[in-house]
C-alpha cells in the first residue's frame, strides 16, 4: 500500500448542533433511515420530540450508523439536517478530498475495523477512538481528486439508474391507483371507466362501489401455495448437502427486488426443492424492527433474478415467500398490498419477540379484501407491469454490475496497484480501462 494515515488526521468527529425544528423528515437521519449494504438514506418516518438539539452535518459530511458496524451503513451528505446520536458524523478536515475520504471508507476494511473494536453482544456499537485508529492511504490532493472522480462516476450512473427505476415505480403505483382505487381503467371506448359514467354497484365487503361486474375476495383467495422459510445450515452436514441462496429480509430491496445484494450460501436438506423460489414468486418480510426496514416489505423474483445466482433460491425464516394462483393477478396482489404497507398498517401486528414487529401473516391476508377485475382488464395490467418490470430489472442487473465494478477497482486505487490519468499505462489500468468499457456497455 502507499504511504498511508490514520483516519482522525482526515477528519474528526462534528460537534454541530442543529435545532430539531429546523429539520425535516427528508434531512432526518437515524440508524433506521440509514441503509444497510452501503445503500443510502431513505426518508424518515417520523421526527423526535420538538425542542432539543440533534448532531447536525453539512453538506460533503460522512454519515456512518454505529450500531452493529457489520451492517455498513454509510451516507455522504448532499445536504444540511440533522442526526441521532448513534449515527456518527465525520467532518473532513481541509487538505482532504472528502469524496475520497469517504471512499477509504466505504471499504468493508472499515467496517470489519469498527467491528473488532465495538462493544456489547446484542447491539455492538464501534468506539469512536479506535475507528478513528484506522488506516487510510496518504495520496496528494490531486491524486484523491482523480480517484473520487472515477469511483463517483460509477456511482452517479447507479444513482441515475435508481432514478429511473423510481420513476418506473412511480408509473406502475400511479396506474394502479387510476385502474383499481378511482377505478377509471379504460372501458370499452377506451375512456376512464367511472368518470366517463361507468356503473359502479355498493359492496359491503369493501363499504364502497365497485365496478359493476367486478367481484371480491379475501387475500388470501389469491394464494396459491406458502413456502416455509428455511435457515438451512451455513456448511453440509449430514443430509443437508444441497446448496442454495438464501434470501433474508435484509436482501429485499423492495419492489426493484433483489439485484444488488449478497444473499449468503446456505445447505438444506437433499429433498426439500419444494422450497425452491420460482419466476413471478414474491418474498414478503414478516419479521423486522423499525418503521423503515420493518415488515410487510415484499420483493419480486423474476427470470433475472434467478439467472443473477448460481444456486437455487430459498428464503429465510424471517420472510413468507408466496406464489400466486392466477400470474396474471400477480401486479393488482403486489400493488394492494404496497398500498397497505405504506399506510403503516402492517405495524400494528406484534410477534412474540419483545422489541421486533412480525406481521402475522395467516390472520393478515384473511383480514383484507381486494377487488378481482375483469380477465380483459387484468390481462392489460398485467402487460404493462410486465414491461415496467423488465425495464426495472435491466437497469438493476447493469447497477450490480458497476458496483462490482466500483468495489473491485476500490481497494486496487487505494493501494496503488492501479493510478489514475499516468502518461504511461501499465497493464493494470488497461483492464481497468476494458471493464469499465464493458460496464458502460448496454447488454444486447
């Protein structure tokens, strides 16, 4: 490695204080709205109680949740709020790229640092000292530019991809809500169904009118087969020699599915592929802990899904993974049951583990009716959210592989093995150079 630093001569902890009424739930920052796997922010849910103080960060600060290290939690600050006290602010000191700091320490290095000095069993917290204790190569501030700009230009594509699948995400819930809530689905002039006078009939299910000629059921009419979860064992051991991926919860990367995370490889008994996840299966969390990794998340499993692992996919004990009798309902079951889980209704369900919400699933899809569509409209719906679907998944396969990318070149730029702009290049560089081409690439 090149000369290298401690971290603390980089950066020091911020001792700003902001007021709570200055911030907003979209410059709030807790562990809960902190991501795991190095994922971001998401906004929060709610705020503390008006009239303290929060540790405040700026802009181009490093927000890093201290709570269990191993789930690496890091944010670079792309604007001013506000934070709670477990999450740890770095202020980068001047003479410093602080995009390049924050990719010495973006690193897992850093993590499994933290994690060796950290205290307690339950909920491990890092020490502040001894994270600060950690080694990060010296280069000159011209150097540190270079390399904060390829590894921010890889980032700045998957942030653009996000986007565009937020986008796509936003169309699907818009359509859902026009088709299935307002009920203005095209009739057979092509027209919105309910505002051009269509004949809407009460229901006493529902308490509202529905389509005439729509029916009614129970979620739990839609399923057509439960899956057991199953933990299976982390080596081969007896007759547990099949080897699989196992999806948890914290895998489920909400309805973009499961692209850019790392199920670990588990072993389950030789005759249970009956657990085996298949294409148009969904996974839903039953167990969690916060409002905003909690439960009721679900995910899809796509064709591309399966094709990303070289295993077969099983899910964990903490999800239901659930098919759906009729495929082409598959998008009215998924899009219903995101609606109920952004009206928080799913936090009411406590399990019997004190402190972490499970949703008790049986007693949840027996409690809810949905409306069943006429087969021409389902079949529409189905096919546009098949296609939004198959958009999504192509930009979330090329975002796993630009984070590959960005996490293979990371450590090669931090230990010098490859530079950045030399006049002469080596070997190194030209395949730096060949997969980032490659990345950039569409697939055909």
């Amino acid at each position: 490695m090149k000369n290298s630093i401690f971290l603390k001569e980089a950066c020091k902890y911020s001792s700003n204080k902001i007021r709570i009424g200055e911030v907003t739930l979209d410059s709030f920052v807790t562990t809960d709205n902190l991501l795991q796997n190095k994922a971001g922010i998401a906004i929060a849910s709610s705020l503390p109680p008006q009239g303290n103080y929060l540790s405040k960060f700026n802009h181009k600060d490093i927000l890093v949740g201290n709570i269990r290290p191993y789930l690496k939690k890091i944010w670079f600050a792309d604007k001013i709020g506000g934070c709670s006290a477990d999450v740890l602010v770095f202020e980068v000191k001047k003479g410093y790229h602080p995009k390049f700091i924050y990719y010495t320490i973006f690193r897992d290095d850093f993590f499994l640092h933290a994690m060796k000095g950290s205290k307690g069993t339950k909920m491990p917290r890092g020490d502040k000292s001894q994270m600060m204790e950690f080694e990060i190569p010296d280069f000159d501030i011209a150097d540190q530019q270079k390399i904060a700009s390829v590894l921010s230009s890889l980032d700045s594509k998957i942030e653009l991809n996000n986007s565009i699948n937020a986008e796509l995400e936003g169309m699907a819930k818009m359509l859902y809500d026009y088709w299935f809530v307002q009920f203005d689905f095209p009739d057979a002039n092509g027209k919105p169904y309910k505002a051009s006078g269509g004949k809407m009939v009460w229901n006493e299910e529902l308490k509202r009118e529905i389509p005439e000629g729509w029916g009614v059921v129970k979620m739990a009419d839609w399923i057509k087969a439960d899956k057991s979860g199953d933990w299976g064992k982390e080596e081969p051991e007896g007759s547990f020699t099949k080897k699989v991926t196992c999806i948890r919860g914290a895998d489920i990367n909400g309805l973009n599915g499961l692209a850019e995370l790392k199920p670990p490889v588990r072993y389950i008994h030789e005759k249970n592929s009956s657990k085996f996840l298949n294409s148009h299966d969904l996974i839903i969390e039953i167990s969690g802990g916060s409002p905003i990794q909690s439960t009721g998340r679900i995910a899809f499993i796509t064709d591309a899904t399966i094709k990303r692992f070289e295993n077969p996919l099983i899910c964990s004990n903490f999800c239901k993974p659930i098919s759906i009798k009729n495929k082409k309902l598959l998008y009215n079951f998924v899009y219903y049951w995101n609606s109920l889980y952004d009206a928080g209704i799913f936090f009411g369900y406590e399990g019997k583990t004190s402190g972490i919400k499970n949703l008790l699933f049986d007693s949840f899809v027996n409690s809810f009716y949905t409306v069943v569509p006429e087969d021409k409209i389902v079949d529409q719906f189905y096919t546009i959210m098949e296609n939004l679907q198959e958009k999504k998944q192509t930009t979330l396969a090329e975002n796993q592989q630009l984070s590959k990318l960005r996490d293979w070149l990371l450590p090669m730029l931090m230990n010098g093995q490859v530079t950045v702009g030399d006049s002469e290049k080596n070997e190194a560089n030209y395949e730096v150079e060949e997969e980032m081409r490659l990345a950039a690439e569409p697939e055909t």
